[in-house]
C-alpha cells in the first residue's frame, strides 16, 4: 500500500530546539507543494520480489501476482502519485526538513540510498528544496500528531506546561 506524505513545513526555524517534533513543527507545507507527491510503501514481504534490487527507498519490486494501491485503493505504479493522492484514509506526516540547521546535518549525512549530495548540501545551507524553492515554513496549522502523541502519551503535556507559548509557528 502506499500511503501519501502531508510534508511539514520548517516553520521558519533556524536552529534545532530539544523538544519533540511534534510540537516543534506544526505548520503544514501547501497541499500541492511538490514532495506531497511521494510516497511511504507498506509491503508484504510475500509479494516482494527480492530477486531485484532495491533502488529506491519508497516503493519496492513486487512478484506479478501483486500490485501497489494507495488508501483508496486504487493500483499505481512507482514511488509518486501524481494527483498528491488522498489522504482521507491514512497519511504521512514528514518532517522533511525540520529546522534549517537539522536539515543541513541531515545533508551533511548524505541520503539512506545515495551518500552525500552536495549540489543538494549547498542548497540546504541557502534554504533552498531540492527544486531550487524556498523551503515551505507551512501554511496551514495542524497539531493533529501533537494532540494524538499527548493524548497516547499524557507525560508529553509537560512540554506544554515548559513552553506554553510554542505552537510550532515561525521565530521572529
């Protein structure tokens, strides 16, 4: 199944803070903005085809008696929907980019699948997207997985009490 990103914006934020990201990012990037596209996969390790290689990390080989289908079950194949795909059933929250300083680290790093990008390095440290755009800070306000970790996990609401004022919004 593959389940659509709902990518979280930076909220403006240079550096990292200690606390959850969670609470730290709670501003959502547009809808249509272009990494929404993509995608988690969960697969049946039955229907892998572990004959191939694994390219990349969102969608994987499956035997031909198997097929990818999003949430609402529509098949699909490779590691996009390019409708930005529903999210009425299950989505992901990404926090791609975190703060500019976690996201030049994570650059910095290299990717799960191919190492150090410095192309892509240089324009983390210019707060720029792989597309040459400004990071998204968010536009829309979601605390959806805040208030559902706190709700799951009451000891979190201390981070409320420490820093009543946060709500994930743009620093000044």
């Amino acid at each position: 199944i593959g389940i659509s990103w709902r990518v979280v914006g930076d909220s403006g934020k240079q550096h990292y803070e200690p606390f959850p990201v969670s609470k730290r990012f709670q501003m959502m990037a547009d809808r249509r903005y272009r990494r929404n596209m993509y995608i988690k996969s969960i697969v049946k390790l039955e229907g892998m085809n572990l004959d191939l290689p694994v390219f990349d990390p969102h969608v994987f080989h499956l035997k031909p008696s198997f097929k990818m289908i999003n949430t609402d079950g529509i098949a699909f194949t490779g590691s996009r929907l390019f409708d930005f795909g529903p999210d009425n059933v299950a989505s992901i929250y990404h926090y791609y980019y975190k703060s500019r300083q976690e996201h030049v680290a994570k650059r910095t790093r290299g990717g799960g699948t191919l190492g150090v990008d410095h192309a892509l390095l240089h324009k983390a440290t210019m707060g720029l997207d792989a597309f040459n755009n400004t990071i998204p800070h968010g536009k829309t306000f979601d605390d959806t997985v805040w208030e559902t970790l706190k709700n799951n996990c009451p000891k979190y609401a201390l981070y409320d009490e420490l820093y009543p004022t946060h709500r994930g919004k743009s620093e000044v």
